[in-house]
C-alpha cells in the first residue's frame, strides 16, 4: 500500500458536500487531483488537526483550519450558513495515481469560527448523534415542525412559488398575498441568496417581514418558496390545523415558574 512505501507520495483531501447538492474538492497537495472523477483543488491552507477516533462511545471529532483563498468558499457564504451540516470525507490518496485511497474520517460540519486569516471548522462523526439527549424536554410548544412526520399535516398547498417585487431591509414584497406566513420559511431559489432560507417573523398580505435582513442584495424578480408557518400553541393547531392529537408539547403541565407562585398573585 502507498502508505507503507519507502518513499511517500501521499495527499490529503478532502470532499465536501453541502446540503443543496453543491460538491466541491480540495487538497493540501501542491497540483490539482482528480479523486472519483472530482477535481480536488490545490489548498495549501487547508490543514487537518489530529483526528480522535475511539472504539467507545464517545464522540469523534476534529478540526480543519483553512485559509479563505478558495474561490468555492467565501466568508459570506460561511456567515449565511450554506456550509453548515456539509458532509465531509477525509481520505488520503497516492498523488501519483489518485485510485490509491485511504479513507481516515467523515461527518458533517459543526460549528465554524472566523478568524484573521482564515476559519476553522468543526468535522464531527456520526457517533456525534450519541451526545443528544435520549428523551424530549417538556415544552408548552409544539416541538414538532409543521409537516413533519410527527406533525402530520397535509403541506399540499401550504407552499406557493412567488416572484420578489421588492426588498427594503427585512421587508419583503412578494407578487401574491399569502396568509398563515408567520413562523414560516422563504426559501430562495434565485439570485445571490439561492440555496438560503429566512425564517419569517410575519406577512401581511403581500409584505413579509423576516426575522434577519437577507444575507446577499435581493433583486426585483427572484424566485423564492413561501412555506406557511405555525406558532407552536395548541390553540393554533386545534383551531387552524385541526390537528391537536398530534400535538407534540405539554400546555397544561406546570412548569418551574409554579415554584414562585404565591396566593393571590
């Protein structure tokens, strides 16, 4: 094997793809390589930190350091999120012939620092999942999302494509009147935010107001999908969806404010 040969010519690389199907690859290597018919960049900046694997079952985890010279990952990019969750394979291959390949870890990208001179992103394995809590918290909000499996309503008409008419700040105004908008998605399909989400705090007719001003300049004619929204209250899910037996939240059991009750308050 090409690890074990006298003279090594070994290439670390990585291949990342991120959740709206973009793919890219890169390489600390000083040429380009072609990996699985991907071409891997050159990325002298990139550096793996040393990768914690175990046998037990705690999480494993590393970092990877970068510069931001790649033209395929940009500072604004990094901010608006679409590399967050990415899926990352690490692998090491023979530079003098690419079909030689070892892989040493996978996962999907966590937290992402910005510094001065570059970022650093968070790899964490799929024994990562075992960190989360074995049971649901109490919650007198709905802790499923509106059209989930849990939630089970019919999202058949509950989305709707529409064209930006304007966008002053987090306002924007949309060619069609949607209601049932608020705690809802405007997901972008054209334009420099394609890809992105915004979450929506409320509409009013053709007007919606997110809760964040767009991460990239909103021009006249972008596509987006309008998601209808819910406020998590039973009421809201009785009343408009009809739907309170799958409700998934506790309204009515006390919560920790009952221990600062006093009578006649």
């Amino acid at each position: 094997m090409f690890l074990d040969a006298e003279l090594a010519t070994i290439a670390v690389c990585w291949r990342i793809e991120r959740r709206d199907g973009v793919a890219i690859g890169l390489t600390a290597h000083d040429r380009d390589l072609v990996v699985d018919g991907l071409v891997h960049r050159a990325a002298p900046g990139m550096t793996p930190s040393a990768i914690e694997r175990s046998a037990g079952l705690e999480a494993d985890t590393m970092d990877v350091a970068g510069a931001l010279r790649s033209a395929a990952i940009d500072e604004r990019d990094l901010l608006a999120g679409r590399w967050d969750g990415a899926r990352v394979a690490l692998f090491a291959v023979d530079w003098t012939d690419p079909r030689a390949r070892a892989d040493l870890g996978s996962g999907l990208i966590g937290a992402v620092e910005l510094g001065e001179t570059g970022f650093t992103a968070e790899l964490r394995g799929s024994s990562a999942a075992l960190d989360r809590p074995v049971v649901e918290e109490t919650s007198p909000e709905c802790r499923a999302e509106l059209g989930d499996r849990r939630c089970r309503v019919a999202m058949a008409g509950r989305r709707r494509f529409a064209r930006v008419v304007a966008c002053v700040g987090p306002v924007v105004t949309l060619d069609l009147a949607t209601a049932g908008l608020g705690g809802g998605l405007v997901r972008w399909f054209g334009g420099a935010n394609g890809g992105l989400e915004s979450a929506i705090a409320a509409a009013d007719g053709a007007a919606v107001t997110l809760r964040a001003v767009p991460t990239f300049v909103v021009e006249a004619g972008a596509l987006v999908e309008v998601v209808e929204g819910c406020d998590k209250s039973l009421a809201t899910c009785a009343a408009r969806f009809g739907n309170a037996a799958n409700f998934r939240g506790e309204p009515h059991l006390p919560g920790i404010d009952l221990l600062t009750r006093y009578p006649g308050a």
